[in-house]
C-alpha cells in the first residue's frame, strides 16, 4: 500500500492528473521519487501521440509547435516553471548565497524571471517547430530522462536548506533505495534512447548529462545545495536542452 500511496503522492504534487487523497505521512513519502518520473512518461506519451495525430491532419506549423509547448505545462501545472522564474531572479542577483536563498523564496516575479520566461517558451517553441518524427519520440523519451536525474539529485545532492519540498522529500525518502531505483530508470530509459537511435539518442543523453553536471556545479557554488526551486530550473533547461539537441540533430542527419 505505501508503494500506491507514494505513486499517488508524486502525481498529486507534481502532476495536475486528477488523483485519490493519499495522507503525507512519513511511510507513503519514502519512494515518491521512484514515482516522479512516470510523470514525465505521461507527458511524453501526449507529446507523441500529439506529434504522430498532427503529421496526419491538416495542421500548420504554428499550431503544432503551439500545443508541444503547451502539453507539459498542462500537465504539471507549471509548477516547474515557477522554479525556472525564481532562480533565474537569483542568479542575476549577484548576492550572496544566503540572499540568494531569500529571493527563491521570494513570491514576486522580477525583471529577470521574465525575460527568462520569454525566452525560454521561445526557444522551446522555435526548436520544437523544427522537430522531425525521430526527434519527438526521442524528446518523449526525454521527459522521463529528466525526471529521473532530478529525482535521483534530490537522493544524491546536499540541500541548501532544512525546510522545502526538496529537504522534505530527501529527508523522509528511502535514499539509498530510491537513489538506485532512479538510476535503474535513468540506465533503463537511456538503453530505449540508443536502442531507437543511436546517435540521435546519444546526443540528446549527452545534452541532459551535460545540464545535470552544470546543476550540481551551479547548485553548489552559488546556492551552497539544491532546493525545489533549483529542482525546477533543472526540470525545466535539462527538457529544453534535449529539445535544442534533437532538433539539431534532425538537421544533420
């Protein structure tokens, strides 16, 4: 039962999918992780299918890339979003950590979480316009892949702090279990990726890992640790990163 309670736990906190109430009790958090990225499977399972429907119908190229940039916020809510905006006002703060660490807090949106907002639905859009059939199964697949290394961080990274969602759930999860779980997921869906193709599937992993090493280093040195603010930014440049990726690849080969 704790396994069901934690399936239903992450998708009601990560997900905006319509779930039965589950008590936030220490035993039903242990393996929320392990859960998380089954969300990201939801997700991509609707980009494809949306990706295959609109290669047979008459539709333009605005509204197609239109609803692959819409489908992940509809399905999360925008909640990594919200961690995406807040950092980017922290990053361009150039305070201290421990400032740094108040303005994630920060409820108002500055200058900067705007301007990266806009250009992050910019860019996701004009590189999701140029995907091909291979590069929308492979960035499907990547909404799982991202899900799995942010979840397996929260397991793995120190926290910047004691309170937040990130400590709450790296505090009451099974770590070690859950951490090897998240990499039996994280091997799992990379063999699908190479298995696919090849080199599409290698750059798009190489384009995620390369996100994941610059959220440690980033999260370390600037925050001091992660919290589920920085989770979302990382959520949020590692997807597009396998957008950007695939949709160049597409272009070479």
């Amino acid at each position: 039962m704790k396994y069901i309670n934690s399936f239903i736990i992450a998708f009601a906190m990560y997900s905006k999918i319509p779930m039965p109430k589950a008590e936030w009790e220490k035993e039903n958090m242990k393996y929320v992780m392990c859960f998380f990225p089954w969300i990201g499977g939801v997700i991509g399972l609707l980009f494809y299918l949306w990706g295959v429907c609109a290669a047979r119908i008459p539709v333009g190229p605005i509204l197609y890339a239109a609803i692959l940039t819409v489908i992940p916020v509809a399905v999360t809510g925008g909640i990594h979003l919200d961690g995406l905006l807040d950092t980017a006002d922290a990053l361009s703060s150039w305070q201290t950590k421990e400032r740094r660490l108040e303005i994630l807090k920060d409820s108002n949106a500055g200058a900067f979480a705007v301007i990266a907002g806009c250009l992050y639905f910019l860019l996701w859009f004009g590189f999701s316009s140029e995907l091909k059939q291979e590069g929308i199964l492979m960035v499907s697949y990547g909404f799982f892949l991202s899900r799995c290394l942010s979840g397996y961080a929260v397991t793995a990274f120190p926290c910047a702090k004691d309170s937040g969602l990130a400590a709450m759930f790296a505090e009451h999860a099974q770590k070690k279990w859950a951490g090897r779980i998240l990499l039996a997921e994280t091997g799992m869906i990379g063999a699908v990726m190479l298995m696919t193709d090849v080199r599409l599937g290698g750059i798009s992993l190489g384009a995620a890992f390369v996100v994941f090493y610059w959220y440690y280093r980033m999260s370390l040195d600037k925050f001091g640790g992660i919290t589920g603010d920085l989770a979302g930014w990382f959520l949020q440049i590692c997807e597009l990163a396998v957008v950007i990726a695939a949709a160049a690849a597409g272009k070479i080969w």
